[in-house]
C-alpha cells in the first residue's frame, strides 16, 4: 500500500516545508484543492520540481469540462488527477480521456456520494485508475463519524480504491487490511507537532 500525504495548506510556501519533511517517507504528494486554488496551477509545477522522483497528485476535484481541467493539470505535472465520482458521466470519460494522451492517471473522488461502493465500480468501468472513498473534512466534523464507514465501503467496492477522512497511526492498520492501493493522510501529519515523525510512523506501519 502506498501512502500519500495531503497538503491542506494555503501557500506554496507552507507546502514546499511539509513536502520536504515528509517526502522520504511518502510515495505521492497530493496538492490539496484549497492550495490549488490559492496558489494556482503553477504550484503543481513547483512540487513537481522540487521532488521529481515522486509521484504527484492535483486533487482538482473536477465536477465540469473533465477534458480540459485534467489537462492543465497534466501538463503541470501532475501523475494524478482528482475528478468528482458525483460528475455527469461524460465529465469523467473526458478526464479519463485527457488521462490516456498523457499517460498519467485520474482518480475518482466519492465525497459526497451516497452509494460510494456502487458508484466506485460504475466509474471503474469508465476508466479511472482507483477510486478515493473519501470523508473530507466537513463530513469528519459531523458528530458521530468514524472513518470505519469509509474503509467499510471500499472493502465493498471490489474495484481499486484509496482511503482518505482522517487516516491515523490507530487507523492505517484497518485500511490496508481492507486493500487500499493507497492511504491518505492530511491532518494526521500536517497537524502533528513533527510532521516527519508523524509520517515516518504512518509509513512504518504499513507492511508492504
Ligand atoms: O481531500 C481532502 C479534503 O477534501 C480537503 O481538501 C483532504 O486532503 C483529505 O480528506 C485528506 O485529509 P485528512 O482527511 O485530513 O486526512
């Protein structure tokens, strides 16, 4: 299972310190939507740069003009892309489309959907690489979350998934049993008082 850290941060400064805490310890860095509307698209270029021997995410969240978005961030130099699982069908073939010309990857994003193991294999067959069973961070605020819901459903998609909604040292264990291709983690590391450690510890309790 790979793990990758999500940068919920609003600059490329701030991004460009925690990526370089943590990347001996990460496979993908992610670029998290709030950055990538604060610093622009250019930011993808510039983590891309600084850490060219790791995979990078864009997590656009496209919900419209799946073609068009996946391939700004494409040619950034983004590896994957984020499209909204909640998008109109043609959305994501565009996207998936955008994807194959430059033989990069998307990444369906479930937030917000009601049947996420229903709707995870139905874009697995408009071909995304895995699909992100994801509680953002308003959901995780609700009383009475727990990120048990998110790993039940990718346990039920049966198609390639990633876990995010608050990964921690008590949770990674349940995700990778559960067969995530890839856990995500923001809070857990951007929050802990030494993001290095806090990643260093996540990626020592993976087994493979
Ligand atoms: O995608 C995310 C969210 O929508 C804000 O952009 C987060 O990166 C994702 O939820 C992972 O962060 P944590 O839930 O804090 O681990």
């Amino acid at each position: 299972m790979k793990l990758q850290v999500a940068m919920d941060v609003a600059t490329l400064e701030e991004a460009l310190t925690l990526s370089r805490q943590v990347a001996d310890h990460v496979d993908i860095i992610e670029l998290g939507t709030p950055l990538i509307k604060h610093e622009g698209i250019a930011a993808v270029s510039a983590i891309k740069a600084a850490h060219p021997e790791k995979e990078v995410f864009a997590d656009m969240k496209t919900a419209d003009a799946g073609e068009l978005e996946a391939g700004i961030a494409f040619v950034a130099g983004a590896d994957y892309v984020t499209v909204m699982g909640a998008a109109d069908d043609d959305t994501i073939r565009g996207a998936v489309k955008s994807a194959q010309e430059h033989g990069k990857q998307i990444v369906a994003d479930m937030i917000t959907v009601k049947d996420r193991a229903a709707r995870a294999r139905a874009v697995t067959e408009l071909g995304v690489a895995f699909c992100e069973i994801h509680a953002g961070l308003d959901e995780q605020a609700q009383e009475g979350y727990s990120i048990q819901t998110v790993i039940d459903d990718g346990k039920a998609s049966g198609v390639p998934f990633s876990i995010a909604g608050g990964v921690d040292i008590d949770s990674i264990r349940d995700v990778q049993a559960a067969g995530a291709t890839v856990a995500v983690a923001g809070g857990s590391i951007r929050n802990a008082d030494d993001p290095a450690a806090a990643a260093k510890e996540l990626r020592g309790a993976i087994t493979s």
